[in-house]
C-alpha cells in the first residue's frame, strides 16, 4: 500500500470534525422525536438537512476508509445516546459499501458522491429496527416518556409496511439531501474538481 493511500493526522481531524457537526444537526433533528408523528419523520429530516455537511466532508475525501470511519462515528454515537447498537452495526456496514460507492468514482464522481451518502444515510433507518423487531423491549427503556407517549407512538410505529417505506424514504431523502448539498456547495466541488 502507497504512503498516500493511508489515512493521516488531517484525514482522522476532518472525518472528527464533520461527523460531530452531523451529530450535532442529528441530535437537535431528534428533539422533534419527543412528538410522536415526528418519529419516522426523521427518516425525511435528517438525510435532507445533513446533506450539506456530508457533501463539505466528501470535498474532503481521497482515501478508502475516510466514509467508513465517519460512518462507525455516527453510529456509535447514536447507540451512546441510547438509539441501541443497530445504528452502530448499519454504520460498519453501510459506511463501508457508501465508502466503495464513493471510491468507485475515485471519490471525484458528484453522482457517485451523492449515492454514497444516500447508502450512508441508511445508518438512520437502523434507530428504528428496535421499534419493528421487539418494540416492547424499546419501550421499557421509554418508560420516562409517558404513557400517552409510548401509546402514541405504537400505534404509529405498529404498522408492518412502515419499515419498507421508512428504508426507502430514507434512501430517496438522501439522494435529495445530497444534491442540495451540492448545489449549495457548488464552489467547494469544483475547487475539489469533483464532476
């Protein structure tokens, strides 16, 4: 392996940076979660508004392994936080196809980019599997919420053909969060001469 395919100090700086500026705009998207129809919102919100740090990020990547480190990062976070270890494992695995997609563009396709944070943007959808695989379990550790919380929220997450539309609003959110980002960011790309 070439020196400059390893990952350096400025690499692991800007994956540290980006993935808590994406923690901080996750964390202040799922205080709406506190209202139960906003739940499965954040499938939506999320990936829309956290295109446009992850496209800053991506002007930033050159090396396999950058996407996938950010990736474990936000899914650890979100099991720390108490989302469980399923965003965690959707992180390994999907930050690291997200991070091939990218690399398959030599990190400079701005259709390959905008893919890979739509895969990416998947490690969302995996604070849910808890509510569709053993709800009564997740809501045991939602005892503080309330009653009329809990109740709420089970009888909209309750519904088997949520999970589908959820994985699927999640990754077509990110397309379009992508591309708002790069709209936004047009002049990075170029600089980064990203196409």
């Amino acid at each position: 392996m070439k020196n400059d395919a390893k990952l350096k100090g400025k690499d692991l700086i800007n994956i540290g940076i980006y993935a808590a500026i994406y923690c901080v705009i996750m964390t202040a998207i799922a205080m709406l979660g506190f209202i139960p129809i906003m739940m499965p919102l954040l499938c939506v919100l999320v990936p829309l508004l956290g295109g446009i740090p992850m496209m800053l990020f991506m002007t930033k990547v050159s090396k396999f392994g950058m996407v996938t480190i950010y990736s474990i990062i936000v899914g650890l976070f979100l099991w720390i936080t108490g989302m469980g270890y399923w965003p965690f494992i959707f992180g390994i695995v999907f930050g690291f196809l997200a991070d091939l997609i990218a690399k398959s563009g030599s990190y400079k396709s701005s259709r390959k980019t905008i893919l890979s944070y739509a895969v990416f943007c998947l490690v969302v959808f995996g604070n849910f599997i808890p509510l569709f695989i053993n709800a009564e379990k997740y809501f045991e550790t939602r005892q503080s919420f309330g009653d009329e919380y809990i109740t709420s929220l089970s009888s909209i997450m309750s519904h088997t053909w949520l999970a589908p539309v959820l994985c699927v609003a999640t990754l077509v959110c990110g397309l379009i969060g992508g591309f708002i980002g790069r709209a936004v960011l047009k002049k990075h790309f170029e600089k980064a001469g990203i196409a």
